[in-house]
C-alpha cells in the first residue's frame, strides 16, 4: 500500500509539473527487482518519450559515443555502423507485410 500511495502522489506531482514543464525524453535506469513493473504504463509517463537503461555507465557510454560521433562526423542526427549490428525480421513467417515493407530495406 505504501508503494501506491508513493506513486498516486508522484504521479498527481509530476501531472501538475508537466503543463509547466516538457520532458522531452525519460530515461529509466531500474533495479533487477523493479524491472519487471510495467513503468512506462503509469499515467505519469503517458505521452512522453521512454528508454530503459541498464544503468548509469552504459547511459554515459552511450552519450559519450553520440558525443564523439557529431564531433568527428559533423552530422545531424543518430546512425548505425552496418558492421556492428543485426537483425531478426518475421522469425515466425507470419508477418508478410512488415516484411514486404521492411525487407528490401534491411538487406541494403
């Protein structure tokens, strides 16, 4: 019950904080016995932009690499080193249109 009244009372905190103040992303770094709960769910987070980290380190790692990559590519935006990642699409067989629509694109 505590753990509820905890989160009635953030959630109805953060509801009022929120017309004053936009978060434009949230980042949860979560115990291994919290990350089971569904905390992107709570009302409080509703409409606004979720990640789940695995904790602090990788968070700094990943804002170092984002970091260094602007700095030596002077570019706009995120991208992805074709070398350094992987993909599973319709592992099943049973998702012929998001295959047809992701396919051509994936194997380029």
């Amino acid at each position: 019950m505590e753990t509820q009244d905890a989160l009635r009372c953030y959630h109805e905190t953060t509801r009022a904080e929120a017309v004053a103040h936009d978060a434009s992303h949230t980042i949860l770094i979560l115990d291994k016995s919290l990350h089971v709960f569904p905390w992107e769910s709570l009302p409080c987070l509703e409409g606004v932009s979720v990640s789940r980290m695995p904790s602090i380190a990788c968070l700094r790692d990943r804002i170092l690499a984002q970091k260094r990559d602007v700095e030596f590519r002077k570019l706009d935006g995120f991208y992805i080193d074709r070398g350094n990642g992987a993909y599973v699409l319709n592992p099943a067989g049973d998702l012929k249109a998001t295959q047809a629509a992701f396919e051509d694109d994936l194997k380029t």
